[in-house]
C-alpha cells in the first residue's frame, strides 16, 4: 500500500534524538529549532519522560473512560497549579484540532448559538469547525463550510461588536500570538476588549494555546501576559512532548453534564503520564524562565544581522521576517547547515520553535550557520 501522499517532505530521516539535536541514519547531528511543530517542550528523549511512561507502560498503558483514572485528576491538578488556572475544569482529548473542536462544540452547547468569529491568518486544525475557523479557503472542503464563521482583523473593536450584537455568535476563539499564521498578536486593548465584549455578549472567549501553551512564550499561557479570563483553553503539542495528548481548560462558570463531550483515547493512562512528565521538567529544570530570557538573547543577536526586516514573537516562540521568500534559505540551513526551522503562511517568516531546554550556546551556532547560509543563498 502506497502512502496518501499529502506531505511535501525534506529529504531527512531522522532516526533518533536527544535534548535539542535530531540524528539521522547516517548519524548525521541537526540542531532542532523547529521541535517537530512547537511539539518537544522538554527536550527530546528526557530521561524523566522516558522513565515516566516506560514504568506507566509496564503497569497499564490504556483503558476507556468508562472507568476511574487517578492519573488524570493528577494531571488537572498539576496544570491547575502550574497555569494558575486552579478553578477551571479540564476535559481531555489527543490533539490540537480535536482541543479546538470541542471547545467550539462547548461554547455552542454553552450559549445555544451557532456562529464563530475568528480572525485573519488563524490557523485552528483541521477537523469540522476548527478548519472553518482557520483562515485558508484551501483547507477547507465544502463539507466545512457550512460552518458559521466570520473572519474579522486584529483590533477592530468597532467591528467585532458589530458582530456580537447580532447575538448569534457562540465563540470568539484567537492565538494570543499567531503560530502558523506568522507571530502576529492582537493589541493589549484589543485583548482586553474581546474580554469584555465577551462577558457582555453571552459569547465564550476561546484561547487556542495549541502551540502558545505549556509555557513556550515566558508565561505559562500567551494570553497570561494579560489579565483576562478566558471561558475555554484549548491545550496541545507541547502538553506530551511528542505523545498525543490535547484538552481544554473550561471556566468555572460552565457547567458539565454527562454525555456532553468524550472521547475513547483521550486521557490514557500513557498520554497522563507523558503530560505529567512534561510538567514535573518544566518546574524542576525552570524552562519557562529559560524560554522567557533564551527569547530575549536572540532577539538582541538577531538586531545584529542587516537581511532581517523583523523579529517577532516572544520566549521560544520567534520569528525572522526577511524581504523574500525562506523557502531556499530553509533548504540550505537543513541540508548545508544541519539546523531545522519552520516556515509559516508568511512566506517570507522564518520561525524558530526549539524544545525549551535550548540553551544560548545553540542559539551562537544558529546565528554562525544561518550568516553562512545567507551568504550561500547571495543574500
Ligand atoms: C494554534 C494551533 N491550533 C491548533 C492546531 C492544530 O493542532 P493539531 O495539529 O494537533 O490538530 C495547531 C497546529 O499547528 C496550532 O498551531
């Protein structure tokens, strides 16, 4: 059987990792400033983690929610404590899309309403209503698109209350700081006015913090940066460090009643596990720290380099914008260089996403491999 072949790939065959570096068969050693998609939090490989879900694995890997699983009360309570979001109630599934997905299903079930707003350059996943909400036509088969969705830009209060008055829309759901989109972020006063306009509309204001959370930006959530509450939370990649696992966070004020959201894999013995690992590195090794200071050291080494028109995002989660296209300069930093980056729907954003374990040293060998790389491509 051949593989439905939907990935454009890099020729690259990684076939073991370890912290921040990805080995391939030939043994050949690529720093990871991509971390497979904003993925690996605490570093490939952890001993932690491996241990963790090894002694899990050897005492039950999985069984449905039909029954009772301590480990996911441990796993509410340790994000609870770690977020501060200690009032909140967690429903957990495997991923990013499905996070989204439910959070939208809940907002409706929540508010009896039907309509999304998000925002332009959103990127949510891609199952019913998170691809609706994702800003890209091309994703989008006709199925999705009978979804009520309507596309608004950052910071135009004017034009979301014109749209909450209508008094249909059940979710307004943002990235605090835009992953796949380009490290766009919405104003303070806009944040802060999608908080009230909210609260006042009887709509649920949706946090994605898909690739944001599980402390990636300096702060636990990227919209903890500002003091909002949001009604829903949604959680993903870095979450399991690699193992499938997503949730969302649901605010106090919404109430659950049984049947309302499931999910026959979501919050397995393993997936808790993993996440429950993640945590425990994140507290004892201080990564959050370490992303908000790392984040900062590469912006100002980044001011030194005359190609780049921008520096964007914040702690791990950074961009370079140059005046054309990365597509050939990513290219050459994988195949001359031996570094993975990203790209983003900003075709001319290079973005850098590493497991937070990075240190400034390899943010040294970027800055060195990527002047190399640029002259390589004649920039
Ligand atoms: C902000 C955001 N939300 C949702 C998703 C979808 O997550 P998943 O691919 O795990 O379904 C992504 C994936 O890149 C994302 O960046």
């Amino acid at each position: 059987m051949k593989l439905f072949d939907v990935y454009p790939l890099y020729d690259v065959t990684p076939t073991r990792a370890k912290d921040v570096y990805v080995y391939d068969s030939k043994g050949t050693e690529y720093l990871d400033l991509y971390g497979g998609h904003a993925v690996i939090s605490i570093g490939h490989g952890h001993d932690h983690y491996v241990k963790s879900l090894t002694e899990q694995l050897n005492e039950i890997g999985f069984y449905s929610n039909a029954i009772k699983n301590p480990i996911q009360q441990e796993l509410a309570n340790a994000i609870g404590e770690q977020s501060y979001c200690h009032d909140y109630q967690l429903f957990l599934c495997s991923s990013g899309a499905e996070a989204n997905e439910n959070g939208l299903k809940l907002a409706s079930f929540t508010t009896g309403k039907k309509r999304i707003i998000a925002f332009h350059n959103a990127f949510h996943g891609r199952t019913s209503a998170a691809v609706a909400a994702t800003d890209n036509v091309a994703i989008n088969a006709p199925l999705n698109q009978q979804q009520e969705v309507t596309f608004l830009p950052f910071d135009d209060e004017n034009a979301l209350e014109i749209e909450l008055k209508k008094g249909d829309v059940c979710a307004v759901i943002f990235e605090a700081i835009q992953g796949v989109g380009g490290l766009d972020e919405p104003s303070e006063e806009f944040i802060y006015a999608m908080d009230r306009l909210c609260n006042s509309y009887n709509t649920c204001l949706i946090a994605d913090e898909v690739q944001a959370g599980f402390s990636r930006t300096g702060t636990f959530f990227a919209y903890q940066k500002y003091n909002i509450e949001p009604h829903i939370v949604t959680i993903a990649k870095g979450m399991g460090n690699g193992f499938p696992i997503g949730g969302i966070l649901v605010h106090p004020s919404i109430e659950a009643k049984y049947g309302m959201l499931g999910t026959t894999f979501g919050g397995n013995h393993l997936a808790c596990s993993a996440s429950l690992a993640v945590l425990d590195v994140l507290k004892e090794e201080g990564l959050q720290k370490n992303a908000e200071e790392l984040g900062k050291y590469f912006i100002d080494q980044a001011k030194n380099i005359p190609s780049v028109k921008k520096i964007k995002g914040r702690g791990l989660m950074l961009g370079l914008e140059f005046d054309f296209e990365v597509s050939d300069l990513r290219k050459e930093l994988i195949y001359q260089q031996q570094i993975f980056t990203g790209g983003s729907s900003n075709k001319n954003l290079l973005r850098i996403l590493p497991p937070l374990t990075l240190q400034k040293k390899h943010f040294d060998i970027f800055f060195k491999r990527l002047e190399k790389a640029l002259k390589a491509i004649n920039v």
